[in-house]
C-alpha cells in the first residue's frame, strides 16, 4: 500500500514537472525576435528599425502563411522610406536556433558588407555596420 503512494506521488510530480516546462517553451516561443534586420543608418533610424521589425512579427504572429517579401515592402512604405531603399534581401535561417536576416541597402554597392556584418561565420576582422535583432 505503501509502494502503491509513493508510485502515485511519483506520477503526480512527473506530471506537474512536464506541465512546467511546456508552459516554459510556449512563453519562450512567443517572444517578438523571428528576424535579424541588417540597415545602413544613412538611411534608417533605430526607431524606424524597431517599427519594420514590430510590423514583421505582428504579420507573422497573424496566422495564415506570410510574404515576407511583401510585409517587407509594407513595412518600408509604412515607415516612409521606401524610396532610399535600393535593395532589399531576405536570407532564411540557415539552422536551428538562427533567425532570417533581412538586409536593406540604401546603396546596392554596400551587399557584400552588409552580408558580411550579418553573417555569424565571417572571420573576426568584417567590416563594422549596424545590426538590429
């Protein structure tokens, strides 16, 4: 009889445990960083980098399949800078753990540098710019 309360004990803490940590995960799941944003500042603030970024997660968190490339281009037309863009570049997550990097250029010239300042596994010595996540 014994036995039989500690094994029900068991199951009732192995149970409240696993309700702990999938409660855990959904918080961890729902925060707002799902992209990296790579920016020259000639041609946009942080407080403008910050809204790109809040209407890109709003789009996502939305439901239903996004077109990033699209909410992108809202975002920009949003912002009022549309026009400085030159170019835009969306990379998906190459891995688990790493978030898609949108890249815009006010000057296309600047592609190799901004990709560069995105890419974690350039060597120490790439060039400074400003990354946003």
């Amino acid at each position: 009889m014994r036995g039989m309360y500690i094994a029900c004990a068991a199951v009732v803490f192995l149970t409240l445990i696993v309700q702990v940590s999938r409660a855990g995960t959904n918080l961890n799941s729902s925060k707002s960083n799902l992209y990296k944003l790579v920016y020259s500042t000639d041609a946009v603030s942080s407080a403008q980098a910050a809204a790109i970024l809040a209407d890109l997660d709003a789009a996502a968190k939305s439901g239903g399949r996004v077109n990033l490339e699209g909410a992108v281009s809202e975002a920009l037309t949003k912002q009022g800078i549309e026009a400085k863009i030159k170019k835009t570049i969306i990379r998906p997550a190459s891995a688990a753990g790493q978030l898609t990097t949108i890249i815009i250029l006010s000057n296309p010239a600047d592609e190799a540098q901004a990709i560069a300042v995105s890419d974690e596994g350039v060597p120490a010595d790439k060039p400074k710019g400003k990354k946003t996540n």
